[in-house]
C-alpha cells in the first residue's frame, strides 16, 4: 500500500506519523516551501492528548506548551460563573494544554523527520485520476506518481476536496475571530471565557489561555458584519475596541495590544461535509471534511483523531472497508463539534435567543473526554 497526503499541517503529519506506525508506505506532499505555520495559540483538551499519545509524541506536545486546570466562564469584570475542570490524567498526561501552532508544528515536524517519512516541499497536485483501484497524480513539479490511496489534508480551502466535491466550500459563519500573544500573569492557571454579549457594541466572547510559563494569548470572537476587510496597519485598534470595557486579567492584557503585525485575524469559515467525507480512493481528513469554528476548542484535535484512526483502519488492509470503518468512527464525533461549535457562535449573534453555553461546553467536553 502506498498513500499520497496533500498537505502537512496537523493532520496530515499526523496521518503519516500514524501510517508509519504500521508499516505503511506514504509521502506528504506540501505546497509551502517553507512549511511554517502564523503564530498563534491553541487549546486542545483530552482527546487531543489521548490521540497525540497514540502517535508517540504526548509527552513531547505537553513539554512544548502550558498544562492547565481546565476552563472558566467569567463575566465581563472578571467574576467567576462556572468552572469546568479538566482531567488531570490523561494516559498519564495532562488533559488541558495550551500551546502555540509553531510549537505543535516543530513537535509533528520533528517526529516526522525522525521516522525519515519523505515530505515534498513547494509542490502540489495539478492533475488527479481515480482508476478504481489506484490514483494517478500530476505535481506542479512535472513529476507524477501512482497511489493506492490519496488523502487530502489540505485545510479549510481544500484543493483535493474542490477535486472531489466540487460543490462544497466553506461559507460564513457571521463571526471573525483576533487573536494576540501577551505576557502570562504570575499564577495563571485557567483558561477563561468571558461572556456578557453586547457590552461593547460586540456581540461575542473573549478570554485567554496560558501557552508556555511566560506567554499566554488573548482571544475575541465577536460578530463582524458583512464579513469586513481590515487594513493591516488598524489590526491593534481593532481588537482593542473589541476588548474595551472588559476588566479583570483581559481588561490589563488588552493594554499590551499594539504592534498590528502581530494581530491575526480570521474570519470564521465553516464546511462541514456531510457523509461520505470520501469518493474512489480519495478521502478527506480534519478541516478539509469539517472545518467548524473554534468555540469548543476541537480543530486540532478532530484533525489528530481523524489521522489516528485512519491509520489504524488501513492498518488492516483492505481500503475500502477501512474507508467505511473509518466513517462510522468519525463522522457523528466531528459533526458533533462542528454542529455546537456553530450553534455557539449563533447564541453569540443572537443572544435574545441563546442557550446555556456553559451546559453545552461541559456537556461536549466530558463526551470527547470518552476515547473514540
């Protein structure tokens, strides 16, 4: 068997990592010469660990970032209104974590380099031909291969699900989201949600997560109208306005918002397939078959889980069934995230009709705590 993964993101090195665990040849074939990733946080909780562990590099996830407690909802002073421990033991790990997207990235990248999986660089697929029982592809390089199996795991504007489906994009969602690195706060040990919609003229949350001992992030998610362009260098003020009147930790963090380059903001985009995520001998993983937006926290961690499982699936030879098998392990689980991770946004927008986001956090975090 020899498969063929289009891109090498998170779940792509995941996969391969995955694939080379059981003996199965693949390359990753990435568009990015220079394989780098924008520099912002991310929180992953217990599957994220669980599926990592899998891949033999947990402890090595957990050293690159910052482990803690679990998540609070806070109100716009700073006020506890609920508090959702993690577990504390995950195969011997800690559940909670934040850690920035390069530190995860050189985490996957090392362990792929390690195992000598071969990775192309600056290049990418330009023709693709499903016979059956093999893929041909054509590479922006002139070069062409024959694959059993081709994997897109090319994100959220997948081109191999453009190939496949073309029909589906992502679309959306009525949100952006900023995001800044800031200094973390002596005794920072939880990640807190601050709710209290529209009392700034924003209707959304914001809130914060420790990444290393000394660097946390702070995060809004607010409703961004007609879905605006920004001029980069108006990025700081912008978030700025979308924190102002918060206090507490985000109140004092806020203030250190003010080289715009370092701003990244992202609209929020959202494509979640339905099932098949799969046709021929070509299958779509993490964002590529369901990008949802980040209000549960689960982008990287469905990536990572779907690459684990997968892999274990093919393990058994026989691709078709495993391309069956590997649908009725994931597709509930990710449209799980991807459905309350839109219905959160939308209680956000519309808050005269929102639900209980804390019942509903708590809720999906113990049932993604449940190994897949």
């Amino acid at each position: 068997m020899t498969i063929c993964i289009i891109g090498g993101g998170v779940a792509g090195l995941a996969l391969a990592i995955g694939l080379h665990q059981r003996g199965i040849a693949c390359e990753v074939v990435e568009r990015d010469k220079d394989w780098k990733v924008y520099h912002v946080g991310i929180i992953v909780q217990a599957n994220f660990v669980r599926a990592l562990n899998a891949l033999g590099v947990g402890d090595a996830a957990v050293a690159a970032g910052y482990a803690y407690r679990g998540a609070r909802f806070v109100d716009v002073n700073g006020n506890t209104i609920a508090e959702l421990p993690g577990d504390t033991a995950v195969d011997g790990l800690p559940s909670d974590l934040g850690l920035t997207r390069p530190a995860l990235h050189k985490v996957l990248t090392d362990k792929v380099k390690e195992l000598g999986i071969p990775v192309r660089l600056g290049v990418t697929f330009t023709t693709m031909e499903d016979y059956g029982d093999h893929v041909e592809l054509g590479f922006s390089d002139g070069t062409s291969g024959s694959y059993d199996l081709v994997v897109g795991a090319d994100g959220n504007y997948s081109a191999v699900r453009k190939a496949i489906f073309p029909d589906a994009a992502p679309k959306f969602t009525g949100q952006g989201v900023w995001r800044y690195n800031v200094p973390r706060p002596e005794g920072l040990e939880w990640s807190d949600i601050y709710i209290g919609n529209g009392h700034n003229g924003f209707n959304g949350k914001a809130g914060y997560c420790p990444l290393t001992p000394d660097e946390m992030y702070i995060f809004a998610v607010v409703e961004e109208k007609g879905n605006p362009r920004f001029a980069p260098e108006t990025l700081a003020d912008e978030m700025r306005a979308r924190l102002a009147g918060y206090g507490g930790i985000l109140g004092e963090a806020a203030k250190a918002i003010t080289d715009p380059a370092l701003v990244v903001y992202r609209p929020l985009e959202a494509c979640i397939m339905p099932d098949p995520w799969h046709k021929g001998r070509v299958v779509l993983i993490g964002d590529a078959a369901h990008s949802a937006t980040p209000h549960l926290g689960q982008g990287a961690a469905m990536a990572v889980e779907d690459a684990v499982v997968l892999a274990q699936e093919l393990g058994r030879g026989d691709i078709p069934a495993a391309l069956r098998a590997f649908m009725e392990r994931r597709f509930e689980r990710a449209k799980l995230v991807g459905t309350f991770s839109i219905q959160l946004g939308e209680w956000e927008m519309h808050p005269e009709s929102a639900g209980d986001p804390v019942e509903v956090t708590d809720r999906i975090r113990k049932k993604l705590a449940e190994p897949v």
